[in-house]
C-alpha cells in the first residue's frame, strides 16, 4: 500500500513494529510505533498487524512521512486466523491508523483466482 501525507498534514511516525516471534502481529511489549493495522472480513477482526515500510522517492532519511514524501507499506497477514483464510471472492478491509489524523481504510474483494503474489487493483 502507497501512502502520503496530505498537504501541509503533520508529520506521521512510520517507526516500524517489531515481530519477535513471527506471528504477524505486532509486539505488544514494544510499543515504539504509532500506526496501527487493523484486517477486517465477516469472519474476524486482527489488530495492530506487523508491517514494514519503504519510502519512493524523496525522503529526508527519518521515521517521519512528511509533506512530499509517499511510502510504501507492506502488510503481513500471517496473523488471521487460519480457520478462517483469505479465500477467493472475499470482501475485507485494511484499516490503517496514525496516532493523529484521518484513518485510512482500504476495501477489497479477493478475485476469484488467488496465486502466490497478486496485486489486488
């Protein structure tokens, strides 16, 4: 997911979540990082999922996304339940949430042949 900050918005913290034990959600004994990714479908709900982050193009080297800059997250979804996969046809919603601000919520439906890496337009 590309992201940017809005004209003349606030600087956002992307300090990175940590995944001691790789399990998809993010740890909750280090709370170093301010956005939150929520993954909602009819079947369940996963809180504060890990994520990493690449700034494209200008960037002035720091943690903040600034006026200008975009970047790019990538969302693990190793942590949904696994009762419960990410099959074909299915309708979910990434919320992704700064410490201040508008949150951002994407809505997709899975098309209905998945592969291994697909981009979901």
């Amino acid at each position: 997911v590309v992201i940017s900050n809005s004209v003349k918005g606030e600087p956002i913290d992307l300090t990175e979540p940590s995944d001691s034990d790789d399990d998809g959600i993010a740890d909750s004994e280090d709370r170093r990082h301010k956005v939150l990714v929520t993954y909602n479908d009819d079947d369940q709900v996963k809180s504060d999922l890990y994520w990493t982050k690449v700034f494209v193009g200008a960037d002035d080297s720091d943690d903040q996304l600034e006026e200008g800059e975009r970047a790019e997250l990538t969302i693990n979804l190793k942590g949904l339940d696994q009762a419960t996969p990410l099959l074909k046809n299915k309708q979910f919603a990434l919320e992704i949430k700064p410490s201040e601000g508008s949150v951002l919520v994407i809505q997709r439906t899975t098309p209905g042949q998945i592969s291994a890496v697909m981009n979901l337009k």
